[in-house]
C-alpha cells in the first residue's frame, strides 16, 4: 500500500491524494472484513463439540 502513495507523489498532486484515499479506505475496510470473518467461523462452529463428552 505504502508504494501506492509513492507511485502517487511521483505523478502529481491530484493522483497522490487520490491514492492516500484509496490506501485510507483499504486500511478502514480490515475492520469490517474481519468482523464479518469472525461472525462466519462462529457460526460454522456453534455445533462442534456439543454432545461429545459424557
């Protein structure tokens, strides 16, 4: 992501904060991906290991 920005700078004023906008929303998006991630694997689990220990 970092090179993103660079390659940016190197092109003009306009594409370089296009390109910090673009690096800001990825970083913003690894909250939401990993909840939803989380949410889909407790899930999956919710029945595993019930009923097997007596």
């Amino acid at each position: 992501m970092t090179q993103l920005v660079g390659a940016g700078y190197s092109v003009s004023t306009g594409v370089s904060d296009l390109s910090t906008f673009v690096k800001l929303l990825g970083v913003a998006m690894l909250v939401p991906i990993v909840l939803v991630i989380g949410v889909v694997i407790r899930r999956s689990n919710r029945g595993v290991g019930k009923g097997t220990c007596e």
